[in-house]
C-alpha cells in the first residue's frame, strides 16, 4: 500500500469532542464495561483499575481518566 493510499484511509478525530477516556471505554465489551462501572461503584481506586487496564494490554492514563471523572474532559455534555 502506497502513501496515497494510507493518508485516503486515515480518521481525522474531532479534538473538539475527544475524551481518550470514551475512547477506550467504547472499545470495551459490554461484561468489561459493566466490571469498570462496577469498580467505579465499589471505590476502587483509578491508579488499581489503571494498572488493570494495562496488564490487559488496554491503552489508557491516569490523567486522562482523571479528566473524564471529574468532568474536565471533551466528551459532550448534556444540555439542560
């Protein structure tokens, strides 16, 4: 595959809604989700689920989710 044909299939993301958080959460199974939501429940702290994460080879940081937690992120909000 030539370069031309590379940069045709290259995704642009929208630095405008980008949470890197979202991002791998969507990527997750639905019993992966539900355990993370489950562990977010339970208190568990973000550095552990951090570490988890990555032992499963899942991309992620604690500042970006630092960010998502706490509402700072891109991700959309919801209007009232």
């Amino acid at each position: 595959m030539g370069l031309a044909d590379k940069l045709k299939e290259v995704s642009v993301i929208d630095k405008n809604t980008f949470c890197a958080y979202k991002a791998m959460y969507d990527s997750l199974s639905d019993a992966d989700k539900k355990a993370l939501d489950d562990a977010w429940a339970r208190k568990v702290p973000s550095m552990t689920i951090l570490e988890i994460l990555r032992s499963e080879n899942i991309k992620s940081s604690n500042e970006s989710i630092k960010r998502h937690r706490s509402g700072a992120c891109k991700c959309p909000k919801p209007t009232k």
